[in-house]
C-alpha cells in the first residue's frame, strides 16, 4: 500500500518524482523512470504477496525463488548468447505494422530461444531441488513450463508485468498440478 501510495505521489508531485529520479534512477527500466508507468518493484511486492498468500507456504517459496532467479537469469542468456527469436524479426515487424503503435515498443520481439530456455531449466531446477514441492518430473515440468510461459506473455501488455505474473502463474500451475 505504501509503495502505491508513493507512486500516486510521484505522478502529482514533481519534487517527490525528481527524488524517485535522484535515488533510483540508475536501476530502473527506461519505461519505469516515467510517473505515470509503476515501478517493477511495486508488481514485485504485489507478486510475492500473491504468492506467499495464496500458495502452500513451499509451493509460494518456489514461485518467488523462480521469480528471483529464473527471471534474471533468462534475461541475462538472453542478452548475452542471444541467438534465434521465438517470434522472427519478419513476423514481428508485420504484427507491429498490421497493429499500429499499440505494439512498438513490445519486447515479445527480442524473446531469444536461450533466455526462455534458461528461465524453464532455472525453474524446473528449483523445483526439483525444493523438498516438498515437485515430487514428480512432470510437477518440475510444469513449473518449468509455466515460468517460461509467464515471463514470454508478459510483454504482450504493460498490465501483465513479469514480476506480477511469473508467481502467480507457477505457483497456481504447480498447486493445480498437485489437485490432480
């Protein structure tokens, strides 16, 4: 709530905007810097919450960890080795034409095949080590799955931030999982 409330200040308050700036400024995504744009902390928060409410007190450990790790990681191979794009540059300039401005500034584009992979290998990984989770490889197969697929969909839309959604998606697959 607090962290909500200091971002309804930022976007009223140039002075308080100007310190956000001052202090984090260096760490922040181009798109964060902006007042009217949520910092990704505040979806970080909201996601661990999530996940730590919601889920079995291991299962809500899993989800942050894959947050925590696989997340970053996936973004650093995908940087670093690159390689091919799950969705061809070809494609994706079409998608973004036929869809006008609504679509430009989406990263789904620049998603490598290496950092999604990463991001399903760290969250399997996890699970599979985590006692009392995934007792299965096919619960690790659906955790590593389902963090991979929350963390490419969420540049489909600035609602769906990876830090809400990669979570809330792993732990509510794996519980599911576990209701089979």
């Amino acid at each position: 709530v607090l962290f909500y409330i200091f971002h309804k200040l930022r976007q009223h308050h140039p002075s308080v905007q100007q310190m956000y700036l001052d202090s984090f400024g260096p760490l922040l995504r181009p798109h964060e810097k902006k007042a009217d744009h949520p910092p990704g902390a505040l979806y970080f928060l909201i996601g661990t919450t999530l996940a730590s409410g919601c889920f079995e007190e291991d299962i809500g450990r899993m989800a942050v960890l894959c947050l925590s790790l696989a997340d970053p990681m996936a973004a650093v191979v995908g940087t670093l080795v690159g390689g091919p794009k799950i969705i061809p540059s070809s494609f994706g300039k079409r998608i973004k034409k036929d869809a006008g401005a609504s679509a430009g500034g989406s990263d789904i584009f620049k998603k490598t095949w290496a950092g999604t992979m990463t991001c399903f290998a760290v969250a399997f990984c996890i699970s599979h080590v985590m006692k009392g989770v995934c007792s299965s490889l096919g619960c690790c197969i659906v955790a590593g799955i389902s963090c991979a697929l929350a963390e490419f969909i969420s540049d489909l839309s600035p609602i769906l931030d990876d830090n809400l959604i990669i979570p809330v998606v792993t732990g509510g697959a794996v519980t599911m999982f576990h209701c089979l």
